[in-house]
C-alpha cells in the first residue's frame, strides 16, 4: 500500500506535466511553425517544476529551493509570454507541503496572487476573464495536488507506525493486567506468606492448614485469571451460556445492545465474569430463570432466580476489571451481578474525531472546490469568449449548458460522496450514466464554452466505481474517444492537449475517491495487528501465569501439607518446610509483578534443582539423567511436566532424561509410574499450552501411556551455553532422597 500512497501523486503530476508541455507547443505555433528549440527549453522547464515538486512531497525542502521552484514558475513568461500559461499550481501545492502552518498556506496564497497580477498588469491581452480563470486554475489544481500528496503521507504513515502502534497497545495492555494481578492475586499471596511465617514461628498455635488452603485458593485464582486472559467476547459468551443453560433446562434471555464497542480488555473481562457466574450457579443446582443484558450504557447485568444464597459469592468475589464496578445483590433466591463500565476519572476531554474518519470529507472538499473551479471556468470562458476568440454558443445551446453542466456538477458530488466501505451510490448505474450523457451533451452543445477536464473528472468517477479492466475502457473512451468525436482526429492529433487536458484531472479524482478508502484499509489493518498483537501477549501472560504461578503455588501446597503432617511429631523439619513455602509464596509474588514484563525465560539448570525439591517434598524418587543442554523451552516443558506428576498422579518413581537427537535439538523424556486413569473427554490445559510452546519453539511434544506409567518426550532446541551449569556429569544417575513420611 506504501506504493500505492505515492503513485497517485506521481501519475497526477507526469500528466499534468505533459499537459503543459502540449500546451506550450500549441502556444507557440499559432500562425506559424514552432520554434523548436523554444519548445525543448519551456519542456525542460516543466520537468524540471515538476521534478522540484516532487522533492517536495517526498522531503521537506529548504526556503531556497521553493524560491527557485517559484522564480521558474514565473519567469518563463518573460520569454514565452501568453504561451507559458499558468503552472503556478506547482509551487502553490509545494509550499504548504514544506512550511508548516500559515507560513505555508500565505506562501501559496501569494503565489495565486502572483498568478492574477501577472495576467492583470504584465499580460492583459487575455482581459479579466482569463486573469481570473489563471487565478483560479492555479488555486484549485494547487489544492488538488497538495491533497493528494498529504493522503499518500497519510496512508505511508498509518502504514509505517503500525508496529509502534501494536507496541504501545501490548505495553498499555500490560499496565491494565498487572493492576489486575496485584489486586486479585498479590492480596490472596501476601495473605499466604503471612500464614507461613506465623505458622513457622508457632506451629501449634498457627496451623499450616492455613497456609495450604490460601495456597489453594490462590492457585485457583491463578487458574482462573490465566483463563481469563485468553480469547473471549462477551457476544460469543453470551451465545454460549444461553445454549448451556438451556441444556440444563435454563430458561435463559439475552439482549446485548453495542457488545462489540466495548474496549478489546473489558469484552474479553465480561465475557470470563458471565463464564463464572454460570459455571457457578449450575454448581449450586438448577436456577429457575436467568436474564443477560447490556445496555446503551454499558451496564452488563447478569439476573438469576431460583438459587440459593451465596451462590454466586465466590464468582464475583476478587473480581477485578479495569474502568469496571462490579456488584453482587441477592434477595431471597434471586441474585444479581452488576458490572458498570465506568468512564476515566477526572475531565473528559471533548471527543475529536480521528484524523482518517474525516480524511473521505476533506477529499469531498477538494473534489467540491474542483468542480466549482470548472464551473467558474465555463463562466469566464462565457463572459471573456470575444476576447479569447471563443465561439458564442446561440441561447439554445447556452441553455442546454446552463442545465447540463449543474446537474453534471450535482451528480458528480452524488458519486464521490463518502460511505461505508463496499456502499456504492443509490441506482449509481443509472446516475452515472445519466453524468456522462449530460457531459458529453453539454460539450457538443458548447464545446468552446465547456472545459475538457470535465470529462476527465467524470472519466475518474468512473475508474473509482466501475470495474476493471471495464472501468479502463471506458474512462480512455471518455477522455480520448469524446475528444476524438467532437474535434475529428486531425483535430485532436494537431491539438493533443485536448486529449491530455483531462488525464490529470481523472488522475486526481480517482486519487482523492481512492486514497481516503485506502486509508480506512490501512487503519484497519493497524489496528488488527494491534489487536492480534495484544491478544497474543494476554496468551503469553496466561500462560506464564499457569505454568509459573502454578508451578510454585503448587510447591507451597506440597511443602505445606508436609508441613502439616510432621507439626505434631517433627515440628523443627515442620518449620523447615514452612521457610521453604514462604520463599516459594515469596517467589510467587514476585512473579506476579514481573510476569506482565518482558519473558525472561529460566535455566533448565535451575528447573532440575526445583523439581527435585518438589518431588523430594512430594515422597517422590527423582531420577535424573543429563545428556544434554536444553534451553529455556525445556525448562518450562519440565516445571509443567513435574507439577503435573505431583498433582495428578500417585507415583514413587519420576524420571527426568535429556539426550541429543538431531542437530541443534535435544529430546527430554519425563515418566512416572503412577499415573491415574484419564478422564473421558476432558484435557487439561497444561499440556495444550506445552505442546503450543514447544511448536513455536521449532519442535514437537508427545505423550504415551502405558498402564499406570505416563511418558511425556519433548524434542526441542538445544541450549547454546556451557552443559555444566545443568548440574551433575551428563549421564549420571542422581536420585533425591524420599521425605520421611512413609507411605503418603
């Protein structure tokens, strides 16, 4: 599309340019044979106008080089008189593109001033009219030029700030979810290490049960958030809850108005808060009646009857949603959850529109002071025609042009009017048609009078609607075809700036109709790389969130149920473990505050050591064999894999294996002999974000069952640093001493 942004300009301006030099010629050959060399020269001229203008849209250029741009504008007509013609139209769109503010727009304003008291006081024998049609010419193809260049430096950069874009939209997103973590998750973990040291210091009076069951409650707030902060709509929820609830024999309504305005975070949060509260209320049995609603005020209500109080505590209880109130009233058996979203704190500044949403009307703008400048030039063809040797249409003919060219004007507004993407102009066939038909009736009635970049204008009108390669077909046969039907074609070949005169205005009218539409494109597709961008971040943070946070809370559990169990008989290795649960409830807190950060990846060394700390704490053997050196993929495939084992299964052996496989990759197999029978049609989500993991790390994840033995082999890219920081000699078996508990 960056191509694209600049091609309009580049094509609008060779034409004009070829315009001019057809012109110049013309000029210079009345009553008798140009003089060539003059015409070489006033060409070079041109290109040379045009190659400094071009410099000026593609860079901002120094005052100097625009008084150049200026002084070449004007001073040929010293030497080639009336024949130069206007093309001050160059430098008037050249200066607002270079001086910022006024600066730029009285720089141009001088320079069509310039333009008329050349005409006026150097140049009369045109008269008033032709003053003012030079005047007005170079004012309206300046604008015209000067909006064409600033769409395509817009489309350029929509297009190059698209990755800051995204960025910015992670790191907003990351303030928004570590707000949220520390709310939902730091208060329940400050709670828990408080417990373990209060339990460590006096076991009897503080019993570990307590840590154990904060720890739990924490891990399954971590479960909970990790899920919410995967994809979800409120609208998609909605549907689903609905389709839920009327399986449990639910008589459920919903009536979301404007879900999908609501900002990307607080869909995707109300949409896990209605999750919740449904999964919640079928837990407490068979609600009679539920109601789903979103109002035009962003009110999202949640309305269910027939169930017991408390119900939906532990639901909405700890949720926090950025910019949102959520509340919980309960009456007898009815329950209500409210959550209201909440517009910023403090003034809120009056709402601008964006840049792009105006871009299509600033287009019209141009487009409107285009067929104005046409219009007025008809009238001072009409006004001065004695004096610029015109032929006087009879009032017939001056009729059908004073109707014609209005409705032509009219309907062309109609056409380049802006809409929703994909929305054509109403019956736009016939209307189109019926544009053309007056145009060309307008020149046959009065040919002299009617300009010829009026067909061009329709000719780009056409390009924009039409088709391709139709469109191309007929847009040459407007501006060419036309011509050629008017003038005969000795006429247009002795004359070819009756053909080229309407190029450049076709060229700038499917510019400006095209570039604001592109646009939209590119602003749309900003913003999905920001959205896509964002969503795979609220992933990464899900899953570090279950695959860390889980990993440790998990840990505490362990220690603290160990804990537990040796206060009576050992409580000196009780408080051991309860100091090891603080520190893990400590790490976990951390991770909390830096899981929202950049991924910082941990050392499979370092996973080894922890995991044989929690197997060891488990009443697991560790079995370590090391061949060769992971890296940070592995070491999160092991922390998921050793958690796994202690959690679900009832082992006594787990085994931990790495050995090279092909070049650069490294297989770690994890097996235990104590997996329990799986469950029909449920998988968890561990093993479905280490398999993700480990295909965008460049590898691949496999499980295998056998009996009560469960293998999981990982082949993943080998660790570039120093085998030894692993631990241990490679290849050594290194078993971690069983806790002294007995049977468990």
């Amino acid at each position: 599309m960056s191509r694209f942004a600049l091609m309009p300009t580049l094509v609008c301006l060779t034409l004009y340019c070829l315009f001019r030099i057809s012109v110049l010629a013309a000029g210079m050959s009345f009553g008798s044979p140009p003089d060539l060399a003059v015409v070489v020269a006033g060409a070079v001229l041109v290109v040379v106008l045009g190659g400094l203008y071009l410099a000026a849209v593609l860079r901002r250029l120094p005052p100097w080089v625009l008084a150049v741009q200026v002084l070449l504008a004007f001073g040929p007509y010293a030497v080639f008189g009336d024949a130069w013609g206007p093309v001050s139209a160059l430098p008037a769109a050249a200066l607002p593109l270079a001086l910022a503010g006024w600066a730029g727009w009285s720089g141009a304003g001088l320079v069509v001033a310039g333009e008329l008291a050349v005409r006026l006081l150097w140049l009369p024998s045109g008269g008033l009219a032709y003053a003012l049609w030079a005047a007005l010419i170079s004012a309206a193809l300046g604008l015209g030029f000067f909006a064409t260049a600033r769409l395509g430096h817009l489309v350029r950069e929509l297009e190059a700030t698209r990755a800051e874009h995204a960025s910015a939209e992670v790191a907003r997103e990351r303030l928004r979810i570590a707000g949220e973590l520390r709310a939902s998750l730091g208060t329940r973990l400050a709670a828990v290490i408080a417990a373990g040291r209060s339990a460590a210091d006096d076991p009897a009076r503080f019993p570990p049960a307590e840590l154990v069951e904060g720890a739990r409650q924490a891990l399954d707030a971590v479960r909970s958030v990790a899920d919410d902060y995967r994809e979800h709509s409120l609208a998609a929820e909605a549907e689903s809850a609905a389709t839920v609830l009327a399986a449990a024999g639910v008589p459920a309504t919903t009536a979301l108005v404007a879900a999908d305005r609501l900002p990307a975070p607080v869909d995707a949060a109300l949409a896990a808060l209605l999750r919740r509260t449904v999964i919640a209320a079928l837990r407490s049995g068979t609600p009679s009646g539920c109601r789903i609603e979103l109002d035009a005020q962003a009110r999202f209500t949640v309305v269910f009857t027939g169930l017991p109080p408390g119900a939906l505590r532990e639901a909405v209880t700890g949720t926090v949603i950025t910019g949102t109130e959520v509340e919980l009233a309960e009456e007898g058996e009815r329950a209500e959850v409210v959550a209201r979203v909440s517009p910023p704190a403090g003034r809120v500044p009056a709402r601008r529109p964006k840049p792009v949403a105006t871009v299509p009307w600033l287009a019209w703008c141009v487009l409107l002071v285009l067929e104005i400048d046409h219009l007025g030039t008809a009238a001072l063809r009409l006004f001065g025609a004695r004096q610029l040797a015109l032929s006087v249409p009879s009032p017939a003919e001056l009729a059908v042009a004073a109707v014609a060219l209005p409705a032509v004007a009219v309907l062309q507004l109609h056409h380049v009017l802006p809409r929703p993407p994909g929305v054509q102009p109403p019956a736009w066939r016939v209307t189109l048609a019926a544009q053309i038909g007056l145009v060309v009736l307008a020149l046959a009635a009065a040919g002299d009078i009617t300009p010829l970049p009026y067909l061009g204008m329709v000719a780009g009108v056409v390009l924009f609607h039409v088709r391709a390669p139709l469109s191309w077909g007929l847009a040459a046969l407007l501006a060419c075809g036309v011509p050629v039907l008017l003038y005969g074609v000795e006429g247009v070949v002795g004359s070819p700036f009756t053909v080229l005169g309407g190029l450049p205005a076709a060229a700038m009218t499917y510019a400006l109709c095209r570039l604001p539409v592109t646009a939209g494109q590119v602003r749309q597709a900003r913003e999905e790389l920001a959205r896509v961008t964002v969503l795979k971040e609220r992933l990464r943070i899900a899953r570090d969130l279950h695959d860390l946070l889980g990993f440790q809370l998990s840990a505490v559990v362990v220690k603290g149920e160990l804990a537990d169990r040796l206060a009576g008989g050992a409580p000196g290795a009780a408080r051991v473990h309860l100091t090891e649960a603080v520190a893990l409830a400590e790490q976990a807190l951390s991770s909390v505050r830096s899981v929202t950060g950049e991924s910082a990846g941990p050392a499979f060394g370092q996973e080894v050591e922890a995991a044989r700390a929690m197997l060891a704490a488990a009443g697991i053997e560790a079995r370590v064999r090391l061949g060769a050196a992971p890296g940070e993929p592995a070491a999160i495939v092991l922390r998921e894999a050793v958690t796994n084992v202690v959690r679900h299964a009832r082992a006594r052996v787990c085994e931990i294996e790495t050995a090279p496989e092909a070049e650069g990759t490294v297989r770690l197999r994890v097996s235990n002999d104590g997996a329990l029978p799986p469950i029909a049609g449920r998988r968890g989500t561990g093993l479905l974000n280490l398999a993700s993991r480990a295909r965008q790390a460049g590898g691949h994840l496999s499980t295998e069952r056998d009996g009560e033995r469960f293998t999981l082999t990982a082949v993943l890219p080998a660790d570039a640093s120093d085998p030894a920081c692993l631990g241990g000699a490679p290849g050594g078996v290194q078993p971690a001493a069983r806790a002294p508990i007995g049977d468990r």
